[in-house]
C-alpha cells in the first residue's frame, strides 16, 4: 500500500507561503492602500491565492481531476441551468445575510472590518458569478450541484433535499468562519505593518514576535481559504461534517463560544506560565521557548499543506504531505502539546489538589480536540482516498506504536467497514 498523492502539491504549498511573504512585505514597505487594513488584507489574500491557483491551474491542471467534475471533453452549454445557480448563489448570499441580520453577535464592531471587506467583494463576486456558472456548467456531466438543488427549490422545481442540506451546511461553515478569520487577519496584518523590528535584540523578543507571526501565516491562509472554494480549481465542498458532535466539537474551540464555555469550563490557565518559571535558566529558557516555537511552526506548516483548500468542518480534498505525512492531526498534536509547555499546570504554585486540578481541565480541553479529530476521521473516510491514506498512516505514521498501549489501541482508526458503534 502507498500514502495516497496530496490533493494540494507541497510545491503548489510553499508557493502559496512564499507569495503571501512577499505580498504582506509590500504592504508593510510601499503602503499601496495607505491605512486602508481591509483593501490591504484582500490584496495579501489575493496575491496568495492568486499564485496557488494559477501553478494549481498551470502546471497540476487541477480541472482535469474527476473530483472536479469538470470533463473539458463535454460541452452542454445551458442558460437556464446557469441561471437556476445563480438563483441558488443568490438565496444562498441572502440566507447568510439573515442570520447576520438576525444575530446580535454580528451587530457589535468586532466585524465592521468584515463587512467593510463585503461591500468590496461583493458586486465584483455577483458579477463574474453567472459568467463562471456558465462556463463551468457546460462541462459538468452531472451539472445538478448545490447551487442548481438550491435554484431548483425557490423555483418550485424538483430537488434534493439532501443535497440542499449539505450545501446550507457548507454556507454555515463559511458563514461562521469567515468572519472570524478575516478579523483575526486584519488586526495581525495591521500589527505587522506597525511592528517595531527594532525590538528584536534578544530571544523573548523573537519569541514573542515569531509565535504571533506564525498565527498571522495560519490566519491568513485560513481566510484565503474559505474565500477560494471554487470547483474549476478542484477546491470546492465535496462535503459537510453531517454529525451534531462534528459540529459541537468544533464550534466548542472557537469564539463565541470558547469565551462563553471556556472560561467556566475549562480555564487551566494558573497565572504563572513558563517564562516566570525559567527566567532565571537562559538556556533551558531557550530550550523550551525553541519548542513552543517549533510547536507553533507545525500548527501553521499544517495549514499552509493545505494551499487554498483549508476549511473546517469540511471536506475539499485529502491532504497528505507535509506534516500529514506523520500524522493525521499535525495541527491538533502541535496546538495541544504547546498549551501544556505555555501554561505549565503542572507547576504547582498552591495546594497539589489545584495543580492537578488545572491539569484535569486542560487535559479535558485535549479531550475535546480528540473528539474533533475522530469526528473529521468519521467525515472523511466517505472518501476511499482517506481510508487508504488513514490506513497506510495506521502502518507508517510517526505514532503508530501508541495503538499498542493499553486502551489507547482503541483510538486505532478503523475503516468504515470496522467501525462499531
């Protein structure tokens, strides 16, 4: 048995990162936008995207491959179909814009610079939308997709209701997340222009600076990510986390909700973390701070892997270099191993009853990302590329050997035909 091939190329992945290096180094240098931080971020989102999808296009011809749909052979060209997806793009954009409406989490100024980025988008977005639905329709053997199931609905047509489900899910997803990682972009980005590099004389300084910029990376391709679902580059939804415990896992880890569950929950946190503890020790001091760094490093090598496929809670194509060449869960190891080296809860500072309580919460916390990762095994191996490349890593993976420890062998992935419930 081989690792199954990548859905994103590790060139096509580093191409990606080097392009949006050199695109925020532009806006920190020349200033193009002035102070303008949204038109800033779309440019270093469009730069980046714009490099993984022409070598994407180019050089993998990523529209070639069955999972595109795409067959350039077949040409049924289609007004009305084309027309019924734009209906469907249209109710999909207005379904989103209600709960945005409808929810005051989208009426405070956290999201202003989101919105700000929707007014930018949109009319360019609704313009070129009925010409790509055009183009693309008219070589799909099976041109029926969510956005015809959703048009085929308000028009009183015949459709799927199951396959009108997956798609609102889909917009959900991008709907949530969205936001967030725009917002977290905008204010890295706006702190990057304005960093002071003069600061950097010595290792806590680099720390800090280098931990912060390798989630400005992750935030950044994330964000990149949602916007470019697109089916002529083969990064479309193929699906949606169907389970209720899919989507409860992770909406767990983000915010509203990690801020309102949390903080009750699961707040291991002691207040003495571990630059207090190793001051006093410059090099074990730098040890362990090289550490989280590495840790961090991982978490946003992990998502740069995914070039302009990245997005939670769905399925747009199995990734398995990089660091999904050793793991299944690199992100999720790399986070979870570094809140324990951040916040060391095994210090104690008071009675042994609240070191070993604050240990229980964060294991508990690790708990919860177990379930994310078991969830998102479950979703994925719909797909036989998954099946072989889980099993393949089950037999060659860094951590194989842990399937061997007592009840720990339980977590082994199964294929679907082992599952048991």
């Amino acid at each position: 048995m081989q690792r199954p091939a990548s859905a994103t190329h590790g060139a096509v992945a580093a191409i990606g990162l080097l392009a949006f290096l050199l695109a925020i180094t532009i806006i920190r240098v020349m200033r193009p936008f002035g102070e303008n931080i949204v038109s800033s971020s779309l440019f270093v989102m469009g730069m980046t995207a714009g490099a993984i999808l022409l070598v994407d296009l180019i050089w993998q011809k990523v529209y070639l491959r069955p999972s595109s749909g795409i067959d350039p052979d077949y040409d049924d060209p289609s007004w009305r179909r084309s027309l019924i997806k734009l209906a469907g793009l249209l109710v999909s954009l207005g379904f989103i814009a209600f709960l945005y409406w409808l929810l005051p989490e989208y009426h405070g100024e956290f999201y202003d610079r989101y919105f700000d980025m929707l007014r930018e988008v949109l009319p360019l977005w609704l313009l070129l939308a009925f010409p790509y639905f055009y183009l693309i329709d008219r070589h799909m053997p099976n041109p029926r997709d969510g956005y015809w199931q959703m048009g085929k609905l308000v028009t009183r047509g015949e459709h799927d209701t199951q396959a009108i489900a997956q798609h609102l899910l889909g917009w959900l997803i991008k709907g949530f997340f969205l936001p967030l990682m725009f917002t977290y972009m905008c204010n890295d980005l706006n702190d990057f222009i304005d960093y002071d590099f003069s600061q950097l004389s010595d290792f806590q300084h680099w720390f800090d600076f280098m931990q912060r910029f390798f989630y400005f990376i992750d935030v950044g391709l994330v964000a990149m990510g949602y916007l470019m679902s697109l089916r002529l580059t083969d990064t479309h939804l193929r699906s949606a986390e169907p389970t209720m415990l899919g989507w409860m896992v992770a909406l767990l880890c983000y915010e509203p909700f990690f801020s309102l569950i949390g903080r009750q929950y699961f707040s291991y946190e002691t207040g003495y973390q571990w630059g207090q503890w190793l001051w006093n020790t410059p090099i074990l001091y730098g040890i362990w701070g090289g550490i989280i760094l590495a840790l961090t490093a991982i978490y946003a090598w992990a998502t740069v892997s995914f070039g302009a496929r990245f997005s939670n809670l769905t399925h747009r194509g199995i990734i398995t270099n990089g660091p999904y060449r050793w793991t299944k869960h690199p992100a999720y190891l790399a986070k979870n191993f570094s809140w324990w080296m951040i916040s060391i809860p095994f210090m104690s500072q008071g009675a042994p009853d609240e070191t070993l309580r604050h240990c229980l919460l964060l294991l508990g916390l690790n708990g919860i990302y177990l379930l994310r990762a078991k969830t998102e095994e479950w979703h994925l191996s719909r797909d036989p590329v998954y099946v072989s490349y889980a099993l393949w890593m089950e037999e060659h993976g860094a951590l194989r050997w842990i399937r061997h420890l007592p009840l720990a062998r339980h977590l082994a992935y199964r294929a679907p035909e082992q599952q048991t419930i």
